[in-house]
C-alpha cells in the first residue's frame, strides 16, 4: 500500500514537473464528450469541410473566434476550410494549444492556453490559410471538431487580388434555361497559381450542365482555374433550371492559394408559365323543344403561376332561354349574355367550374336538327387578349 501512494505521489509530481501550471489555464484529458464537444466526430477531410460549410455551426466559429480576439476574417477561414488541403495532424501530449472551441450549456465557448495532458497524442486535421497578412493553421482534433487556430506569424507580401463578377437573366420561367456566368480577374501585380470558382445552388434548381469542366459537389458548382496571370480573366458558366415560381439567390465565390476571397452576387425573379385550358360541354344533345341544355364550363391553370382577375363570359345560342347560372362565381345577366364575377386568383394547377342551364325553345316549323352555338371568351391579367370556345348543341322539335 505504501509503495502504491508513493508510486502515485511520485507521477502525479513528475506531471506537475512536466506541465507547469503558469504555461496554460485548461487542461485536457479526454476528448469527444458529447456535451462539450464543438462538433461531432470527424472521420474524414470531407467531414471537415462539413462543418464550416454548416450555416447552423457558421456563427458558433465566429463566436469561438471573437472570444479569442482573433483579428483575422471569417470569410478567409471559411473559404480555405472547402477550399485548401486538408491534412492529418497529431497534436502531441504536453502541446500547450493557444486556445480550444468548447460548449457551456450548449453554447460556444472560448477556452484560451488549453494543455493536453492525455495518455495520447491526438489524432487530428490541419488546412493553412492566410488572413489579413497573416498565416495561420486551423487545427481541428477529430473525437470532438473543438478546433484552435494556431498564428504563424506574417505572410508574405504578394500583390494579387481577384475580383469576380455575377452575370444571369432578371427574369425567367420555371423549366426553362438559366444560364448564370461568372466572371474572374486577377487585377493584381502577381501571378495566382490555383484560381477556384463556386457557385452554391440554390434550393429548387437543378444542374443542366456547365462550361470548363465544372462539376457538382454537394449541391455546388466548382470550377478549378488554376493559374491566372496578372491583368486576365476567365469566364465560366452554369445552366440551371427551376421548378418553383419566386426569387433566386445567387452568390458566386472566388478564391486562391495567394489572393483573398471575393464574392459576387445576383437575383433572377422565375416566373411560373402561364397557360389556361379552357373548355365547355354540353351534357345533353340533341334537345328537345322545351326540355334543358346543361352546359359545363372549366377552366384549368396548367401552369405554376397563378391568375388574377379570371374572366368568364358565356353567350346562349339562338333559341335558348336560360334557367340557371352558377359556379365558381355569380352571373349578372343581360340579354343573352351571361358576365361571371371574376375569380380574384387562380392558383398554378388549379381548377374553376361554372355550369349554364337553358330551355331549348326551336321554332315551331323546324325540321330536322338545328345547330346552335353556345360561346364563351376567358380571360385575365395575364392573358388579356380572351380565349374563345364554343360548344354545338343541335335542337328539334
């Protein structure tokens, strides 16, 4: 038992040696506790990529980081974070780490000089990236995604900046093609080796193909440009399509292994197609000389978009008296001409109904079967310029 107390008196000096407590604030045994992790375990680079491109975790960086007082930009870490190698890393027993991401409550905190005190070196993943002059290395361990950031000190002065430029349509109809183009410069003095373009897509767009091997990836466009000499360009384009009537967001990205991020962004309005199916029959023919003709009208949006202000109209044929007139809205009569209310909107694939009854009143001394013409015109703020149909009931005595 003695030997035993003096065994652990003796380790737990040697660790007290070894690790000085004026040399860190936190120390760390054990990683990937789930209420205290950042992240959830990586397991891949892809993982990690991932997690910065998260809008859910985005701020939670940015917090970690203001608590430090990192001077650098977010948008150079996020960038580098899907954009730069990422490698496997060891963070050594005894690494003294500048900080750590962590959770309180849930929350993100900043716990600054962390040592790791474990039986183990930590399996991690490391990407560079430069920041506002200077290079620093993102270091996240994989049991938990607590990542630090280490400074390396000044990056070296190079004069190359790229800008990038969103060129689409204003306007576009749901399933047609949309071509967005974006265009990037290198307006500095040196030469960007490894020239990066994205696109993220925006919900309900589909990808029909793209200029200069662009390729899809988790729902964003890449081109890799590669090198771009000082006072030149590269145009890249995408053909989308959109299935929803709305607004379109999108925001082209630029980036390089020497030149800050530029970004650019555009808005295309898809409108639904607009398209009416309008029809009438007649439930019963031939008439009668006094018996009913039913007449049923429907009209169809066979588009996305919606209808405003529908229009119905409907004249009797010559010999008919009308009994009725009913539907989707109220009928005012005059003569023979029957004028329904409009229908303040009709949406995309929906179905308006209207039905007409008459007495059939031929002239006495009718012989044979007489053609008559039942005739509507359908219109709206979309389509003014009405569509007409008519529908032949035959009529005897």
């Amino acid at each position: 038992m003695l030997a035993r107390i003096l065994t652990s008196t003796l380790a737990a000096l040697l660790l007290s040696a070894a690790f000085p407590a004026s040399a860190y604030q936190h120390r760390a045994t054990r990683l990937g506790n789930p209420a205290t992790r950042f992240a959830p375990t990586l397991y891949t680079a892809e993982d990690l990529r991932d997690r910065f491109r998260d809008p859910k975790l985005q701020p939670d960086f940015g917090e970690v980081l203001r608590q430090w007082g990192w001077p650098g930009d977010l948008k150079d870490l996020f960038h580098a974070a899907l954009n730069e190698p990422i490698r496997p890393h060891q963070i050594p027993v005894g690494n003294v780490m500048p900080f750590m991401s962590s959770r309180k409550n849930g929350r993100p905190i900043c716990l600054k000089e962390v040592l790791w005190a474990g039986k183990e070196p930590i399996q991690a993943f490391a990407f560079d990236f430069v920041s506002k002059g200077r290079k620093y290395v993102c270091i996240t361990p994989r049991p938990c995604s607590n990542f630090f950031v280490v400074d390396k000190g000044p990056a070296d002065p190079v004069d190359t900046t790229l800008t990038i430029e969103c060129e689409a349509p204003h306007r576009q109809f749901t399933g047609r093609d949309i071509e967005v183009c974006l265009t990037v410069r290198n307006t500095g003095k040196a030469m960007e080796p490894k020239a990066m373009i994205r696109l993220p897509l925006p919900e309900g767009t589909t990808l029909v193909g793209t200029s200069d091997n662009g390729f899809e990836e988790r729902r964003n466009i890449t081109w890799n440009v590669g090198a771009l000499a000082p006072n030149t360009g590269k145009k890249v384009c995408a053909v989308l399509q959109a299935s929803q009537p709305g607004r379109l967001q999108f925001t082209g990205e630029v980036g390089g292994k020497q030149a800050p991020p530029d970004s650019c962004g555009t808005e295309i309005e898809i409108l639904g197609v607009y398209g009416l199916l309008v029809e009438v029959i007649d439930i019963e023919d031939p008439v009668k000389a006094g018996n009913e003709a039913r007449y049923v009208i429907t009209v169809t949006n066979q588009g996305l978009q919606k209808h405003t202000n529908l229009r119905v109209i409907a004249t009797l044929g010559d010999h008919h008296d009308l009994k009725s007139a009913d539907g989707e809205s109220s009928a005012t009569v005059k003569d023979a001409t029957i004028t329904f209310d409009p229908v303040p909107v009709l949406e995309g694939k929906a179905v308006a109904t209207w039905t007409v009854v008459t007495i059939s009143n031929p002239p006495d001394n009718t012989v044979g079967l007489l053609d008559t013409r039942f005739v509507i015109n359908v219109s709206s703020d979309q389509i003014t310029n009405p569509i007409r149909e008519e529908e032949s009931t035959m009529l005897h005595q």
